[in-house]
C-alpha cells in the first residue's frame, strides 16, 4: 500500500510519505473496530474521530484519514480512492509525510483505514 501511495504521490510531483507505526498501530485498530462492530465510518460509536483515536494513542501527528470496505487487495482499495475526490486529495496532499495502514479481514470486508500524518 504504501508503495502505491508513493507512485501516484511522485506523478503528482509529491514528496513520499514514510511509513509510520504509532499511525499503523490506529489505522489497524479502527479497521478491526469497524469490523467487529458492524459499522462503517470515520466516527466509532463512542463519538472518537481519527484525530482523537490518535491523540489517545500518544500521537498528535494526525491529519487524514481514508477507509474503504470490501476491496479485494491494495491495487483495488488504491484505484476506488483514486477516483474519490476527498479520498484523491488526502493521498496526493503534498504537506503529509507519513503513513500507517491498517487493513482488518472477515466476512463483508476486508475493512482499510489509511491515516496519514504531517
């Protein structure tokens, strides 16, 4: 994932983004939330966005946040946000520098969560 990322970052003259474990750590524990729960959004059932989820984690470097569900492998997830616009921005953001992925399997997913930080 974070090779593709970085492929369609450098044809829009971005910098790459790093790979960033504290945000891998959130991004992995939103998608199996989302999973466990049943539910789909950037929001849990507690009210916490990326931001506070991250911030609860230690970590103040937060600034995006993309999930997907039911794409089959990183080239698909890749290609449907590629043709979201929000989704399109977050990726080619020139200011974000780092990435943790998170993908969670199960019946119905797999969930993804891509959180990117400054």
């Amino acid at each position: 994932m974070l090779a593709l990322v970085n492929v369609e970052r450098a044809a829009a003259g971005c910098a790459p983004v790093s790979a960033d474990t504290g945000l891998a750590t959130v991004a992995r524990a939103h998608s199996a939330d989302m999973r466990d729960r049943g539910y789909f959004s950037h929001v849990n059932p507690e009210g916490l966005d990326p931001f506070a989820r991250a911030r609860a984690a230690g970590l103040g470097h937060a600034r995006a946040e993309n999930i997907a569900a039911g794409q089959p492998d990183a080239t698909a997830v890749m290609a449907a946000w590629m043709t979201s616009p929000g989704h399109r921005e977050n990726i080619l953001d020139c200011d974000l520098r780092t990435l943790g992925v998170g993908v969670a399997t199960g019946s119905g997913g797999p969930w993804w969560t891509q959180l990117f930080g400054a």
